[in-house]
C-alpha cells in the first residue's frame, strides 16, 4: 500500500546569539586541530554497564544529516576534492549546478566508494590513477584554479599546497573534512529542543555512526551538543571496530545499544541513510525512525527519499524504516508511543491515528503499520 503522508506548516528555528556562536567555532576549531595531532583525544571507549536493562526504552541516533546538519558541507568538501580527476573535468563541466547533484546523489556514501567510483571511470577512459596524478602534480591547471577557488569557501588550502603534506586523498578528506566541520556544522532543525525533551523525559540516548573520530566529536562541539554526547556517548563503525565496520553491518547500532545499557529491541534507532536504515534493522533494532529534514534532501525529493527508507533494500530481511518523519518533533510521540507499546507487549508496534493526527508534520508509514 502506498504510504500516508501528512502535512504541517514547519515552524521556524531561531539563530544562535553571535557571541555564543563565535565561542563554539573557536572551540570546535581547538577540538579539531588537537584531535588531528593527537587522534587518542576523542576515541576513548565507552565502559559497558554492569548490567542491561530488559525495559529501558534508548535513542540510538545516527549524526551525519540527522542529529548534525553535516552531510552537505562534507560533500562539498569531498566533491571538491575528486573534482580535478573526473575524467571529464574541465572549468564547465565542474559547475555549482553538477556539485549540487553529486553532493545530493552521494550524500551518506563513504568517500572510500566515491574514490573507488572515480578510479573504474579513470581506467575506463584509460587515464592514469588519481594518486598518480596528485604525486606528479599534472592535475590541469586552468581546472586547479577553479577547483581552488571553490575549495577556499569551505576554508580549504589550495590543491597545491596540499602537497607537502605527502598524505593519500583518503587521509586527505578525512583531516580536510575535520577542519570544515569545525565551523559548518550545525544542528538539523529542532533537534536541540527535542533532546531537552527527551532527557527530561528520562529517557538515555546515544550516537551509532558510521563516521570515524574526530570527525563526529568535532561535529558534536560545533552543534553545542556536549551536555547530550560526551565522547563515551559517541559510538564510531569506523573507530571502534577493527577492521572498521560499515553500515549496513549491524555492529556499531549493537554496540550502541550494549553501552546505553539496552536490549536492542527496545531501542529507537534514527536514521537518514538507507545503509542506516540496514544497519538499525540487521541490528534487530525495535522501532526504525526514517528522518528527511536534512538539508542534504531537496524538498522535491523528500517522497523518494522516503521511499528507498522505507523498501529496505539494505537489510538482510526487507525491513526498512517502520515510520518517516520531516520533523525531528515528532520523535518525541512516536518515542512515548513505541516505550507504551513495547511495555504493553506489542510487536511490531503499530502506529494509532490518534498518534499520527497529532504529529505536527509531514511522515509517511505504511497503511499495514496503523491501527
């Protein structure tokens, strides 16, 4: 059946004071120039509680374009990065217009994928390697200027100065994203109004990531989110696992669950990704929460995004997002109503209309999923 939707006027979010937002840019910015130098910083691994609760209903969410507003600046970063060994590169074909569908196109991928990508198209136009390329420094220079006049609004050096650094395009964007983060990222509209609510509500939460550190934790200072995600809150699929493990491995979202102290099935994973969504699901998570209001997603493609949310194309069961959401607000019902379901001995939960009249914006659910 197709999903319901809903809609309601978005009420506006207010601007952090200027002084305050100046103070939490110089903070991120000592954050992420130390943590580079000293990664240790901001790895340290949560201890596991003496015991798990088989009741405690947690929060489990993901970062990057659903508790952050990071997904666009760190894929305006990595575009600018892979722009000068696209094998059509050129002053034209590198335009805002194909920077913005390749940052929506490939918001939530690895940059690990998108190098990959860029190398089999190389080897098809049989070009050299992009690694090649950066060592000898044969990049062409009238696309290097405008690549680095693009990369300086993000407040990145210059292609050429990168150089000296003698460190691969991976080590590259990881380091380059950290410092672009420091100053860009930002909170996805409501959240920090609905983590007060949460924690007022009793109710514990942490981050289940992708992401590795310092990235996450950088992002975590400059949305002033520290009361919310102390390091020990913060649980990384490519930092706390050797080798890492990417979603839609379900390991980082059981890892997460273990160490807030919660049976997996009683926990609300939030995702905006589709990996995210297979990671929650193989994890066995009790409720998926599809979430859209990132501005990596264009309004006029909130209803596929949705819908790729909600297919479960990267679950080992089928099973994708059991209810999406464009406002963040509504989590907070939907979280009260999943604790009253799952204490009433009701699986899956289901979604009451009195509940989903009353969310204050657009979701999509499965007509199946409403009582």
């Amino acid at each position: 059946a197709a999903p319901l939707t809903r809609r309601r006027q978005v009420a506006s979010r207010g601007k952090a004071p200027a002084a305050l937002a100046t103070e939490r840019t110089r903070r991120s910015l000592v954050m992420a120039r130390s943590a580079l130098r000293n990664p240790e910083e901001v790895t340290s691994k949560a201890p596991t509680p003496a015991s798990i609760s088989d009741t405690a209903t947690v929060i489990l969410f993901d970062f990057d374009g659903t508790l952050g507003d990071t997904e666009t600046p760190a894929m305006i970063v990595a575009f600018w990065e892979l722009a000068p060994y696209f094998p059509e590169a050129s002053v034209t074909y590198l335009s805002e217009q194909r920077m913005k569908t390749y940052v929506r196109d490939n918001a939530g991928k690895a940059f690990e994928f998108m190098v990959d990508v860029v190398e089999e198209d190389r080897k098809k136009a049989g070009l050299p390697s992009v690694e090649s390329v950066r060592t000898a420094g044969s990049e062409d220079p009238a696309v290097l200027a405008h690549v680095n006049a693009e990369r300086a609004k993000s407040g990145l050096p210059t292609i050429e100065a990168t150089r000296s650094l003698n460190v691969d395009l991976l080590t590259l964007q990881k380091d380059e994203t950290v410092e672009a983060l420091a100053t860009l990222a930002k909170p996805c509209p409501s959240v920090p109004d609905v983590l007060a609510q949460l924690k007022s509500k009793g109710y514990d939460f942490s981050i289940a990531t992708t992401s590795g550190k310092p990235r996450v934790p950088v992002s975590v200072v400059a949305c002033q989110y520290e009361a919310y995600f102390p390091p020990e809150k913060i649980h990384s699929g490519e930092s706390d696992f050797e080798p890492p493990r990417f979603k839609p491995d379900p390991s980082v979202y059981l890892l997460a669950a273990e160490k807030t102290g919660a049976l997996p099935e009683n926990s609300v994973a939030v995702e905006d990704s589709t990996s995210g969504v297979g990671s929650a699901a193989n994890a066995k998570m009790g409720l998926i929460v599809g979430y859209v209001g990132g501005s990596h997603i264009a309004p006029e493609n909130e209803d596929g995004h949705a819908g790729t949310l909600m297919a479960g194309e990267r679950s080992d069961d089928g099973r994708g997002a059991d209810i999406t959401v464009r406002d963040m607000r509504d989590l907070v019902p939907i979280v009260e109503h999943f604790k009253a379901a799952v204490g009433g001995g009701e699986t899956p939960v289901k979604f009451t209309k009195a509940l989903l009249d009353g969310l204050c914006d657009k979701y999509w659910v499965d007509d199946a999923r409403v009582a």
